[in-house]
C-alpha cells in the first residue's frame, strides 16, 4: 500500500450550495456522484452559502462562506455597513484557513465567473476570489469544474473574476460561449476545455407513477429582473417579463390546457404567487420541486415546457421533452443550439405573448422529431462528461491512476 493510499484525499467543494438555488445544489449532487463512485476515499466537506442545507442533504460537514449572515442584504445603517466591512477581514483569515485544510478544493458548475443576474463585487466575486488567492499560496488545488462566465461591464466584479480565473489550477466551461468570454477578459484559456453542464450527469429519476394530465405545459417562472448592467430598468424589465408569462398562461388556460408552474429558487415563489392570482383557474398548479430530480419528473410529464431558469432548460431537456427558452443571457440560447432547439428561444426581457404562442405552437407541432433529435443530443452530453470526469480526476487525483470515470450507474 502506498502512501496516497494511506492518506485519504481532502476535498473542499465550495459556492453558493444550499442557499434555496436547485441548479447549484444539481452541480454538487453531480459532483458528489463523481467523487462517490471514483474517489470513495476522498474526504469531503464543503464551504457554503447554506451549510445546515448542505449537510442534512448529502451528508458532508459543511461550514457558512461568510462571518456575517447579513451579507446578501442591503446595507442602509451604520452598524450594518460596519458589520459587512468587518466580515470581509473575518471572511479573508476562514476562507485561508479552511482552503489550507484541503489537498483539492473544487467549485462545481453554476455560473460561478458571469454576472447574468444581479451582483455586487464584494459579494460572491470577493469570495471566490479568497479562495483560489489561498489556494495558490498554501498549494491548494482548486479547480473550476464545468463552471459558467460572461462578458463582466463593472469593472471591480471583472477584475476579481479574471484574477480568480488566472489563479485557479485547473478551469474547465459549461460552453463555448463561457471559455470565450475569459478569454476576452484576459485569461490564457489554451489549456482550458468546454464540456457540458454538470447536472446532465444526474440520472434521470423513475417515473412518478402519476403521469401528467394530456396536454400538461410546465412553465418555469422566475423572479426575474435584468442582468447586473439592468439596476435602473429592473422594475420595468420584471413588470414586461411578469405580464407576457402571464398573459401567455392565460392563453393555454383558455385553451383548455393545464399548466404547472416550476421554480428554481426560493426567490421565485412571488411570481408563481401572481400568475396564480391572475389567472384564477383549477388548470393552473404550483409544483413543490425540492431538486432536481423533482424538476425532472415534473418536466417529463409534460407535454411541452416553456421556462426562463437555466437549470429549469437542463431538465426539460435532460428527460427529453420538448422545451422553449424565455432565454435571459446567452448561456441559454447556447445551451438550446448545443441540444438542437435554437429556433425555440423568446427574449425575457422583452416577452411578447403573441409571437411566443406562435413558437409554441411550433414547438408542439415538430415535438416527436425533438424529441428524437434531444435523445441523441443527450447521447452526446453523456460523453462529453465522461471526459469532464476524467480529466478532474486526471489533474486533480494523479496517484489514483484510475484508467477510466465509471458511469454513477456501475458505481452502484
């Protein structure tokens, strides 16, 4: 026995996990499926936006990324503002000395170098900032695994988020679309590969048992206001959004369609609260999704999805159902092309309730040839993250010598 047999490997995974975001909670089930099933000797634990959530899922200590739990919140008083400041000096010394507890610390998938939505530098950019600037001073391997980026106009987020890029060991993209953008923002990306999202390494759940009824439209709805560059018009860009969905479920209502209605956050909830109110209607339900795995089992019960959240697209798509994206930055119509249904984009920020009618009624009329041309595209995915996995394993694990990532299902 050597060595590294004798020692398991520490492994930190880090982001924004179990803060009520089920894309980003899917990235870490990935994550964790691959560990489990290569790496059963690792050692793992986390470093997170939600520990308690974190840890009462998958079962891994886990530790709160920031001192002060105010962070996300808007800071008016004195003593908030003092607090915030303060927790920025604290966050520096935790960060470094729970990055210098690990051989590998990994931050898996979610759009952890964009700013597609709002965001303040000093936030999440600050702390992924801390942690692959310790990682490099105490010799900690951290790793971008499948991770998301996009073109940054503030300055201060821009030049934390290539810093971040430069100083992590090992960078891999969720799209063509994500590698271009860090190259843009001067990150040396010749070594850098684009794979595919994370959480299409999640198999796909048994049926329910309770298939949908016929002519189910899932839609996914989001609490949606603008990208980060969108502050001044975020009330008016969440009105238009709020009021084309709305009028668009109305329409299937009409038509006698039913219609679920799916989040991907806990910040959704209002929204699904005023399409429900609006449209007074026993056609029209809420699904309670918990995971991704729900979202799933939601989506492939349906006829058709139309959705605005990304990792809302990943699932319709995932289980093959044919999907519409109220596409909100282009990581969306990317992921549409790469699963062949990029003539099924709508704006969110400009939704137009008619002319997206006419898509989904498109959409419909082209389904049994989707859905054939998405049972191949996820054919194509499946690979594409094999590689992903063996290449972490690659840069990350060099004494395992593992020949080859098993699939979660020989694992088992």
């Amino acid at each position: 026995m050597t060595a590294a047999d004798e020692t398991p490997v520490r492994v930190g995974v880090f982001g924004l996990l179990g803060s009520g975001n089920l894309g980003n909670d899917g990235s870490l089930e990935a994550l964790l499926g691959y560990l489990r099933a290569e790496h059963p000797e690792a050692v793992v634990d986390a470093l997170c936006g939600g520990p308690e959530a974190v840890t009462a899922r998958f079962r891994i200590p886990a530790t709160r990324m920031h001192w002060y739990r105010g962070e996300y919140r808007t800071a008016s008083r004195a003593g908030a503002i003092a607090a915030k400041g303060l927790g920025k000096l604290v966050d520096a010394v935790r960060t470094a000395a729970w990055v210098r507890r690990h051989d590998v610390v990994i931050v898996p998938g979610t759009g952890a170098l964009e700013a597609t939505l709002p965001l303040r530098p000093w936030g999440f950019p600050y702390s992924l900032f801390l942690l692959c600037a310790t990682g490099r001073l105490f010799g900690t391997r951290v790793a971008l695994a499948g991770v998301g980026a996009a073109a940054i106009g503030s300055r201060p987020t821009r030049a934390l988020v290539r810093w971040s890029a430069r100083l992590a060991a090992y960078r891999s993209y969720r799209d063509t679309l994500s590698r271009d953008a860090m190259r843009a923002m001067g990150v040396d990306t010749a070594r850098d590969e684009v794979y595919s999202d994370l959480v299409f390494a999640l198999p796909t759940p048994p049926p329910s048992g309770h298939p949908g009824p016929p002519g189910l439209v899932c839609v996914g709805v989001m609490d949606f206001h603008g990208s980060n560059d969108d502050r001044a018009r975020a009330e008016e860009i969440h009105r238009r959004y709020l009021d084309g969905t709305t009028r668009f479920v109305r329409t299937l209502v009409e038509d006698g369609r039913p219609v679920r209605l799916l989040t991907g956050d806990e910040l959704d909830a209002p929204v699904v609260d005023a399409i429900l109110d609006a449209v007074d209607s026993p056609l029209v339900t809420a699904a309670e999704a918990t995971s991704l795995a729900d979202l799933m089992r939601e989506t492939a019960a349906a006829d058709t999805v139309v959705a605005t959240r990304y990792h809302n697209l990943i699932c319709a798509l995932r289980v093959g159902t044919p999907t519409l994206a109220l596409s909100y930055s282009e990581k969306s119509d990317a992921l549409m092309a790469r699963m062949g249904l990029d003539a099924y984009c709508h704006p969110a920020r400009k939704v137009d309730a008619d002319r997206l009618l006419e898509q989904f009624r498109a959409l419909e009329r082209g389904s049994a040839g989707l859905r054939r041309t998405l049972a191949e595209r996820n054919l194509v995915v499946a690979r594409q993250l094999q590689g992903q996995f063996t290449a972490l394993t690659a840069a990350l694990f060099p004494a395992t010598g593992h020949p080859r990532t098993r699939t979660r299902q020989e694992a088992r």
